[in-house]
C-alpha cells in the first residue's frame, strides 16, 4: 500500500526504512528537506492515491496540531490520519473530532522500540475505529515485531496513546527497580562483583527482562557507570501517567516516586532540603552545611 | 558427585530431582519420613565419603540454625554446608564462623527459581570462599539455567543471600509497577481491552519480561482477577532489602512503596485512614463514614 | 463598608455573620430563599452602591463560572468581585481577563478556617492587583483573625487561591503524619495508652500544633476511633498541589503518598493488588486469597 | 530531692539548670571535668542519699551501656536508674533486666524539647513500673513544661522511647511537608511572597504549629535560604521509626518518604540516577550528562 509519513527524524526515518522493507510504498515529508521524499504537505497529499493514509509522526503539541490542521484542508473525506507520535491522549479525541467533521478518520497510534526498532519491530497500541485501523493495517503488520504480540486494538480513539503512556509509566517503575536494587548492592562490602550478579539474573529468576539485559550491556560499557551523572530527564508520559491516576484516583505510589526521583535528581540543591535544614537549625541548633 | 540434601519440601524436593537428572548422587533428609531417603542427619552424613558437601534447604531462623548446629557436631573438617534457604545475610557470617571454628566450610546461596526451576533452571547467587565453592561447584552447575547467566559467585560470605535479597526486593517494585498499570488502564472506559494490551507488551516494548508473561498467563486465566482478593503477603526479603537500605543511607522509594502497599493490602481497616476521617471531622464538619 | 455575598451555606453563612459583627453591611444571596437577603443577584447587585464589592462563595467550577459570568453583565466599571470558593488557581486568571474587558477588579482569596472560623477567624490569601484588594481590605480585615498574622497579598491573581492550594496540601501530610504514628503507637504492645501520648505532645515537643490538638479531641470523644472507618475523602486541593508540582518538576514525595492512602482508602479491594497476589501465585505457588 | 546527672551536654546541662530552679539538689557528672560536680561516677553514687535517682542523659548505644554497667556495680537494691538519652527501645528491655537483677529499678525517658526546653520546659514520655516512676516524679516535673500536658507515664519499660522515636518520625513528615510546600511555593511565578505566605499561615489556618513558627523565623533569618545547602541529617530515630513500622508491617509512606528525602539529600551524585540514565541511553538514546 501507499502510505504518507511525516516527521522523519530519528523515529521516523527507521520506520519509513522498516516499512519500505515490508514492500509498501512511503512518501515521507520532512521541515528537513534532506530528509524529505516532497517539499510539501500538499506535494505528499497530491501524491497518494485515495483514499490516503498519513502518518503524523511529529512532536506532541503544536507541531502536531499545526500538521493537523494542515491535513485537514489537504485531505478528503475517507481519508485516514495516524498520529503516531507521543501525544497526550486527551488530544485525540479532538483531532479525531476535527477531522470526523471532515469525513476524514483518524487512529492514534503509541510506539514503543526506541533504537532498536528499525531492526526488532514496533510495539503498536492503536485506538480509534476498526474502519479507520484496518485501513492502516498493512503498515502496522510491517512496523510490528514478528509474533503474536506486539500490536494491540486497545480501544476507543485515544486507548493507543493511553496504553503507551501507561506502558512509560510501568517502564518508570521498572527501570528505578533495577536502579535501587544496583544502588544498594554496590553500597554494601560484601558483594564484589555486582555486575556479575546483574548478569547472573539474565536467566532463570523471576526479574530477568529486555530491561535488565539492557541494564548488563550499560555495565559491560562502563562497570561502575562513572561516565555518567546522576541526572535523568523525563519525557512527559510520566507526568500524564500520573495525573491520569489523579484524575480517577488511582494510587500510584511506585510509578510516582520514579517519576519524582528523576526530578531530584535534576537539582543542583534542593529547595526542599535547605527548609529541613533550616528546621533543624531552628530547633535543635543542628549543624547544617552553609551554602558555598 | 555426592550431595546431602537437607529439606525436601516444594523447593528441595525438586532440586533433588534436577541434580539426580544431572547425574549425581543425592542424599535426602526430611522431617517427613515420607520424603526422605535416610531417617536422620547423622545417618545422612554417615552415608556421605568425605569431603562431605550438605545442602541445607529448611526455613529461615531457628529451623535453620538447629540443622547447623546439628550439622557441626556431625561434619568433619573440609566439609562444607551450603545454606540455600532464605536466611537473612546477617546470619550467614554467624554459621560461617560457627562452622570455621570446625573446620568446616559455609557457603551461602540465594536460590530463585520457584515451581519453575526443575523445568528451567535455578537461578544461583552464591558467597563465600572461593575453595569451599570450588566443592559445590558440580551441584550448581546441575542446578542453573542454562545458558551464560544463572549463576554468579557474588561475594563474600553472605553476599550470595543478599543479593538474592535485592532480587526480591526490585521483584517487589516490577511487580507492583505491573499492578498500577494495570490498575490504571481498567480504571478508565477507552481502554476496552486491557487483557490484549497486556499481551501486546510481551513484543517489541521497552518493558517485556517473564514477569510480563506470567501476567498474561493469570489474565488468560482469569480476565479481570475477579476470582482473586487484593491481598498480597511478603516473605521476608522484602522487609530485609528495605532495613538494608536505610543501615546503607540508600533511598529505596519504589520497593519502599511496593511493600506497604502489601500491609496495606492485610488491613480489614486502616487505622491511619481512621485518624485521617476522624482529623477532618474535627475541623472541617466533612461527613464521614461510621465503621458498621 | 457594603458587600454583596453570594453563597451562604456552612461556610458563607458564618462569614456573613462575622463580617456584620465587624459592622459591615452584608446583602447576601443564596440559591435557596430561606437563606438569602435578597432574591436574585440583579436585586443584590440592584441594591449596593458604587463601586460595588461582590463576594462569591459558591462551589468551584461551573458554580462559580456561572456566577461570574452573571456578575460580568449586572456590574459596572470599577466594581471589584472576589473569588473566595476553592476555585483552581487555573481558573483565576480567565476570570480576572473576563472581567478586566469590562472594566471589573477580580481578587481571588483562599479561605481557611472550616466550622472554627465564625469564632477564631478565618485565614486568607489573596492575589491580585493592591488597588482592587484595596477596596476588600475592610472585610478582609473583618474576617481575619486577631493578630498579625491570618492575612496576605500573596502575589498576581491565582496566588491566592495557589497559596491555599499548598496550604491543603501541607494540611494532606501533616494530617498523615500524625496518622502514621498514631497507628504505629497502637501497633505495639508496650505502649498501653496512646491517648495519652498524644495528649502529653501538646506541650513542650517539636510537634506540637493545632492539628494535633484535634487529634486529641478526637481521640477524646473515641479513644480507639472505633465508631469511624477507615475511609478518606479528597477535596480537589490536594490532587491539584500534586499536579502542580508535576508541572514544575518539584518532587514531592510525602504530599503525594498522603494524598494516594485516601485513593486507596476508599477502594473495597485493591485491583493492584490482585495483580500482585496473581503474580505470586503464578510464580511461586503462593497461597492467595480468593475473592468470597 | 536528690538527682545524680550524668551527661552535662548541651541538654544535660541545660536540664540541670531547669531542675535546680525548681528547688532541688543535682549532682552532675560529666567526663569534661569544668562540667562536672564530681570527679567520677563514683563519687557521685556516694554523695546521694538512698534511695538514689540517677539520670542517664550520654548518647545511645555504647556510651549508655557503659555507663549503666557501671552502675550496675555502684548502685544499691532500691535505686532507680533512668535512661533520658536516645537509646533504642529495644536497649530498655535488656537494661531493665540487668538492672532488676541487682534490685535496681529502671526507667527510659523519651525527652523533646532540644534549645528550647530550659525555658519552655521539656516534653517527657516515660516507660516502666509506677513505683520507680513515682520516686523520679519531682523531677519529672521540674522538667516539664507548664500545663496539663508534656508529661506521660506511655507504658512498660522501653514505652518511654518508643513513644519518643513515633515523635520524631512525626516530625520528620512534617518538616517535610512545610519544605515541600515551600519549594513549591517558590517555583512559581505567582506568588511573589512566599515568606508572607508562610506568616500569614501562623494564624486561624489548620496548619497552623510551632514547627510553622520556627520556618517563619528561619525565613525571617534568611528569606530564601540562600545560606544553607540542601542537605539534611537524621539522628536515628527516623530509621528506628520505619523499622519499627516494617516490624509491625504497618505502613508508613510519608514518614518513610521524609526519611529517604534526607538520604539522597546527602549524595552528591545519585548512583540509582545512573542507572536510570544509562537505560534510557541504552534505549533510546536519549541524551544523557557526563560526569565532569
């Protein structure tokens, strides 16, 4: 089938690759134009034959919305609009209600794979109707890693892109699991050889995962990972991890100190700290440490 | 070789079954006549040609401690016992002096593996010194996975039961990580098939593990847990990683978390939650429910 | 000075009955006839003279959208309205531009003081611009309590209604800490009166507040809390504080967990935790509870 | 009465003092010789009058065991022996018995009050049988601060500093729930007087404490803490607390949260934070900082 991509960075460039290799046809757009199969939007829409489908797979947010707006005066009704990016999932049910006054159909699409990929195949969580998604259902079969899992319909429009950003959440948890559990083991005399013991549990315990073989591969490169600083970004599913629990009371204590690790440990000096400090000061005449 | 084996429960009953698959000998003592291949500890040992090796697979603490003081009258120097149950680590450097002043040798091993090991493999974290390992050696090799990984010599002695104690520890946190998403993604309406997003997780993702499987299995099982209670018990090794950390200075939230969400779990009534009501309804006038 | 109050339940009501012991003049509306002065908000707003102050304390959202929306075509240029509900902080600034097109002051106020305030005060924040706040500061000073403290310009508009925000979610963990001790005290069998722990912290300790002065009374009124469940309701503040912080990457872990134990208080059975109990069940055999 | 005071620190001294204002005779001992009335424990157990009251007030663990195997030798059947340091409740049992051994009585002593207690007077929880409790009672009140509260018999023998240790954890919640609210306060636009805020609170708010009072002075001292580092001590008894609670399996998320917060406080570079930004680096790439 033919397929329109647009956003061909470092996601969309391997997928444009990974499809391409399944046989079909792709069209990719990019503001790069060294990365570009057209010089326009509406040079990618021209192109296809209808009915078209067209993979947004550009930045959250106003890069997003501005794509889609564009599409939605370029396309025609029967169309089909993915966006495969990583937008919240209270945005999809007003593109897909944009377009919807349009005749066009829209399917929200999380993609899982990073790096890997290009080579592994894309885990695709995909919401919206079953009309619009089988339209695009030759290209999520070529994006999939081979097997029975690896894609899922997992519900109304917006169930793909909250799938995906409860499976970040999980991945959070999961990854500050592993973390405690090394912190801890290299703070102790005893164990001398921890990544020996990382590596031992690759096989035949119940916390052997693609994470810990990952987590084996970081400690081969740099055993003690003294290259690194203990600084970690956040990608915003995280966040929206949370507030969705807020929003329907769901505790999430785990995912939720993970969440807040990472944003300790981007300060030089926490605010919170110097408080206690000063607490302690205030009461007991504890010595603290004087800012530098 | 030949191996005494001390506790044929669920556990030691299997690992008797893959050593002898192995092609060693094994020696089985058990309180239960039924399981047991000799009827006391000293016919065991009299059985065994010396350098004796003893496998002690009894529970933690006092069962523990009696089969090794026991193990001490009986054994010779140059033998060694390995302690494979779940002993805390801080009891192991305490068997192994008591046994050093015999002259006899003490290996600690943290074995994971559960119902699946006979089939799979144990995974082995072991400490101590490397000569009285060198003894075991043949029997670790019967008892791990195969394949690379599986076996780590972690340490000194009690390295081996720590370890296998932040194992459980981070198995604690992954667990609980699973279980929130989860959680989340039933709490809300788009998402109309959580079952298959769990199942589309097993490929491709960032956050695929055994772990992962096992949950698909319980979710084909039973698609909504309805026929389970939300009450989880903890074994020990959780408690033990978390005093742990707090001895080391380590922050350790989302294992911290994920084992008061267990005690939680065990309350009929949260008497926090009562002080928490009663507080509001102190200042506030807020309604709040009266225990029936 | 004249003020237009609209919204007089538990709270309202009370306000009103202190501003006019300070010797204001206060016409108040209410939806329900029995509590109003006057019959509508064109009569209320009908009967105060310029430049008007109009006070609402209605519920936050649609309520007091409403209201304000009403207000918007009844004042007039110079007229100021004060948002003293729970309003969101998010809320304040849509407002205050509303009503700024038009030529009308917008304050808002976070009020503090539940079912005491009548009596000891009530506590207030408020954000805006000095000349509109300027024109509440006679009734601001009639509701706040003796002393110096109990009033502030905190800052631009939204600094009220935010500053009370962080207020309930300090009141969340504070709340919770005296929760957590209160059940740990009970937990233990050496501690033979804990009532009178508590009642001993009233003086002379690092803990001592009004807070816990509640608690006593509480525990007075039933020692071991046994006529209240363990059940917490959340009024919106708390989650709010929480997503706060999420936009401003501030970590904060014991708000947080204060605010997940009342989520979790409410639930008759932890979903999570079936996940948890159906893991160890497939791994390890574990004994679960079933679901009666 | 009579007291024999060893320990002249910064509290022993200033409760020396509190309790020769109110009257009665206290001999001090302090290893320091230009703090002490006598040269030696010794001499202090001669000048008493049977039956003798000495107080215990040196740092927990080997300091205090020393000193109350030593009077162990020294004292007489009918003696009272009293711990008010920070000894572990789990100490008491074991003192009290080596004591009752010998005839002598024993008490533990939970004391709050730090700088400010020689003015104030200085909170006491006490453990232990009413009748040695009766004979240090003067004392007791000479201590105390004023009004019914600041004094409680809480219990058997280690009740005293069990009741102490439940204090501090509370307290470390809630300096941690003002220092979160202060950080949050200060991260944004909004509110332009975050030190007013924290004033106007002091007043008719529910959060309203002396701990309050101290972070307004604090404030006042330095407006935004700019003279301090982020980095807060603990002193013991927030570890005894959640161990305490593990024990119990209770669970204590906030208290717990606060204790960890001053862990990673304390780390100059969070060696989970490795961890965490090696994954995403093995992932997906994603940028991660160097180590300088």
């Amino acid at each position: 089938m033919q397929l329109g991509l647009i956003g061909l960075g470092k996601m969309g460039g391997n997928m444009r690759e990974r499809i391409r290799r399944a046989g079909h046809t792709v069209i990719g757009y990019d503001r790069n134009p060294e990365l570009a199969d057209v010089s326009s939007l509406a040079e990618l829409v021209g192109k296809l034959e209808g009915p078209r489908v067209v993979w947004v797979m550009v930045p959250a947010g106003a890069a997003t919305q501005g794509v889609i707006d564009e599409l939605g005066d370029l396309l025609e009704p029967g169309d089909v609009v993915v966006d495969g990016g990583n937008s919240r999932w209270t945005d999809d049910e007003k593109h897909s209600e944009e377009l919807a006054a349009k005749g066009i159909g829209f399917v929200d699409a999380g993609v899982s794979g990073g790096v890997w990929g290009l080579q592994n195949g894309y885990a695709l969580m995909v919401g919206g109707d079953a009309e619009h998604i089988a339209k695009v259902q030759p290209v999520f079969d070529a994006l999939k890693p081979e097997g029975d899992a690896g894609f899922v319909h997992a519900g109304k429009v917006g169930a793909g892109h909250f799938s995906k950003m409860v499976h970040n959440g999980i991945e959070y948890a999961m990854m500050q699991a592993y973390a405690e559990g090394w912190e801890l083991l290299q703070a102790v005399d005893s164990v001398t050889d921890v990544r020996e013991v990382f590596r031992s549990w690759q096989e035949g315990t119940v916390i052997r995962s693609w994470l810990l073989d990952l987590a084996v591969n970081a400690l081969d490169e740099d055993e003690h990972l003294e290259r690194l600083r203990g600084f970690a970004q956040d990608s915003g599913e995280g966040r929206w991890t949370v507030e969705a629990a807020i929003d329907n009371a769901v505790p999430l204590p785990a995912i939720t100190a993970s969440l807040f690790a990472r944003f300790a440990s981007r300060q030089d000096d926490s605010p919170q700290m110097k408080m206690i400090a000063a607490l302690r000061n205030q009461f007991g005449g504890h010595a603290v440490e004087s800012a530098k």
